[in-house]
C-alpha cells in the first residue's frame, strides 16, 4: 500500500477512536480479532446509514416485505443453503515453523510463510461458520448466521401466507452475521461480527433481468443519498468460477478503499436455488401461485447485499478531510447531511455570562425538543470557539450555531458552514428550517 494511503487509514483508525466513533472490541482485554464496538457517533453514523436504508426499500415501496428473524437457525438450513459445504469455505495453510495461519487465495508466495519464512503446510478447507450448541444438554447443534438472507428464505411461505403479495415483491432484513474470518482485517472491512441489509426480491423466472438491472439502480440511488461518491464505486462482473455456490450473475460494487479498491455490496441473482433447497429439504411446499396465469411455479430471487461496517468505512474514508482554514491546518469529516451522527451544535460565546448561557440553552432545548432531531443536536460549552469548531469539524457536524452579545438585542445567530467556514447572521426563528 503506498504511504499516503497508510497514513490515511491510520488517520481514519485514530479518530474513530479519539473521537468516540470505533473501538477495538473488548479493548481492555487486549481485544478480540475481528470484532468492534460502534462509540456514540458511530452508532447515530450506523442507524442513520440503516435508518436511510428502511426508508428507501422498504417504507417508501409498496412491493417490500421488513423482517427481523433470529440469528440461531435450526442446522438443517444451513446444509439446504449450502453453507455447511464446500460452498463456504476458504483454503487455508498453515505456517509448519510459527503456526500462523493464512488465506492461501491471499497469498502470493504459497510456499512460505510471509511472516516467518517458513515453509507452508497443504492447503485445507476452513469453513467461515460459527458453531455453537442450543440447550442445558447442548444436543443440538446450531451456527451463527453467516448472511440474513436465510432468515428471508425460510420465512417467505409465512409472508404469502399472511400477506398474499404479488410477484414481484420483496423481504427486506437488517441484522447482525457472523463468519469466522481465517485473517480478519483493514479495521472494519473484514470483521467476524457484521452487520448486512439485504433484501430478497422474489421474481418470475424470466423477469430476473430486469428486476437485476432496477437493483443495479437502487444501489447507486442509495449510495447517492448516503454521500458515497459514484466517481468511488466500480462494478465488476464477477467470473465463472469465482461466484457464491447460489449465483448465476453477480456484480459487486468495488469501492477505492484506502487499502485498495475492494468489496463494497453485492448484487447476485441467486435463481430458484434457496427456495429449492429449502423445499426439498423440509418437505414443505415453497412455491407460489400466479392468481392470473393459473400457474405454481418457484419464484427466482435478485438480491442486493449491503454490508454496514464497510459503508461506515467508505463513509469515514470518502469523508475525510483535509485543508487549511485561517492559516491553520484542520481535519473534517464531509458526511452528508443524511448521515451526519450530529446535525447541528450549539455555543454560548462564553461559558462564563450567565445571560448568553441562558439564551444559548433556549436555543438548543427548542432545536432538541423537534424529535425528528432529538438526538442529533449538540451543546459544547468546553474551550474556545476556535476549539468548539475543530471538534465539531471533525465528528463530521455541518452547523454550529453560536449564541453571542447581538443575539440578546436582535435574537440573530452565527451559523457557520462546516465546508467553508463561513459565517452568516440568521434569525434564531429560522435556524430548525435551515438546519433541517
Ligand atoms: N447474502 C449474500 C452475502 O452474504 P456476501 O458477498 O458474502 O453475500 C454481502 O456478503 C456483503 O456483506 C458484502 O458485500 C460486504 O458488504 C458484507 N460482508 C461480507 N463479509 C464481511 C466481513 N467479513 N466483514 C464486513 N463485511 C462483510
């Protein structure tokens, strides 16, 4: 990687945690490879990234279906998805002389250690699951998710069933997954605890392409409104050969991470093969009847796979900033409004007059108490206002409005502009409209 894209992820890393945004997972105990804690403006960051995501595919459409199905499934579904096989695994090697472990598929050299230098041992399968026992007896055996998409699967005769939809309509599920990552890494791009939003878009067999194409679109119109830039995203059509045991096509949506241009979300058709699977193994019928053409038939699926830990790092990544402003150099996060974990912050000049401090809490209470910003307004008293705006500069935060002597004559404010720095008077009657 070159230095500069190194700087930058040690950068992206540093603040995260400076600034409560990311922190190693169980931290104090040395942490946990492959896990992370989202901090108190990582996780506004994270539901506003979710939050955004129901709404457009789910609350805004009348052809979606929302689901929260439980991440311990019973085993037989995970041999029916293919996940217990072949299908989800990835070769590992073994270091003879250290013992570290590799993905050989990641390996240049698959000979030696790239550690030690000591000679490779022969390539094995390593399935990414998580194993665990259900009960007092532990007897049964049980996995941790490793996609929601499952979760879709084995609930879709329950949403006919009580819902009677039409094709073609849609289950959409946002939830936790877990794969047991032979070498997790890049901070949150490869993690063994993840979060995905998928949605399983139910289809006649021969609507699968353009249903694939509109999916194709919702993604970009997506990545628009979060404030990932197109100019950062590339499609690659994946290969023969290279595609997940369920797909017939998959396009992944490539991102310019720091560390390289890599896998943001996916977007597979996955034909008739979960709906299937699931029917023959459970002995229960899957399949759908088309009211107007008198005909049963297994609908085929589009799914578009988005991972929520790597768009808070594309996010972190496209947002961070770097310029001078004043003569002095500074760092900000860009985030677009939709995503900003704090929308706007609020200053009395000084901490210390008791009537600017009154006047500035009025403010902030009446721009709090709009609930559809509870949570996303801030108050900062601590320091200078040079220091209040580098702080507010770099949690990513796109107004700070400030309470000053002339706001007790003309009950104006200063309302500066995160990007620019500028300032501008605006009566304190129109700051919910700007801000919002
Ligand atoms: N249901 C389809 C599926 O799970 P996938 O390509 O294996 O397909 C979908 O994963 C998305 O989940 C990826 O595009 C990525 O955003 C995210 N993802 C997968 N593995 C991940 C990991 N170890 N850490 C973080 N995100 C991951």
């Amino acid at each position: 990687m070159p230095k500069e894209k190194d700087d930058l992820m040690e950068k992206i890393v540093s603040l995260c945690k400076r600034r409560g945004f990311v922190y190693q997972g169980s931290e104090i105990y040395g942490g946990l490879a492959g896990t992370y804690d989202y901090g108190p403006y990582g996780v506004e960051l994270k539901n506003n990234i979710e939050d955004l995501w129901w709404r457009m595919f789910v609350r805004e459409r009348r052809d979606m279906y929302g689901l929260d199905a439980a991440i311990l499934m019973n085993e037989k579904i995970w041999e029916a998805s293919g996940h217990t096989g072949a299908g989800f695994a990835d070769p590992i090697v073994e270091c003879e002389k250290c013992h570290h472990r590799f993905r050989a598929d990641h390996l240049e050299n698959k000979k030696k250690c790239p550690d030690c230098g000591g000679a490779l041992g022969e390539e094995r399968q390593f399935n990414l699951m998580f194993e665990t026992k259900v009960g007092a007896e532990g007897a049964q055996k049980s996995y941790l998710r490793p996609e929601t998409a499952q979760g879709m699967f084995v609930n879709f005769k329950n949403i006919i069933d009580s819902f009677h939809p039409r094709l073609p309509f849609g289950i959409a599920q946002i939830g936790k997954a877990f794969r047991n990552e032979i070498a997790p890494r890049d901070f949150i791009f490869r993690v063994r605890e993840l979060e995905q939003m998928e949605v399983e878009y139910f289809v006649r067999p021969e609507a699968w392409e353009k249903s694939f194409e509109e999916w194709r679109s919702e993604v970009y119109r997506y990545t628009d409104a979060i404030g990932i830039p197109r100019s950062q995203i590339h499609e690659l059509e994946v290969p023969d050969g290279e595609r997940a045991h369920y797909s017939k096509r998959t396009i992944d949506f490539e991102f310019d991470f720091p560390f390289g241009r890599k896998e943001l979300y996916g977007l597979a058709y996955r034909t008739d093969f979960d709906l299937s699977s699931h029917a023959n193994a459970s002995g229960q019928d899957l399949s759908y009847l088309d009211e107007e053409k008198k005909e049963r038939l297994v609908p085929h699926v589009v799914e578009p796979s988005f991972g929520v830990d790597r768009t808070v790092l594309a996010i972190l990544s496209s947002a961070y900033t770097e310029d001078e402003l004043g003569g002095e150099p500074r760092t900000y996060l860009k985030f677009n409004k939709s995503v900003a974990p704090i929308k706007a912050a609020v200053f009395p000049l000084l901490k210390n007059k008791p009537e600017l401090v009154k006047k500035a809490r009025k403010v902030y209470e009446s721009l709090k108490a709009d609930s559809s910003k509870l949570k996303a307004i801030a108050w900062d008293d601590n320091g200078n206002i040079g220091k209040r705006y580098r702080r507010q500069d770099e949690i990513g935060t796109p107004a700070c409005i400030t309470i000053d002597f002339q706001t007790l004559e003309d009950d104006t404010v200063t309302l500066r502009n995160r990007d620019t720095g500028e300032q501008e008077r605006v009566s304190v009657d129109s700051l919910a409209s700007r801000i919002a």
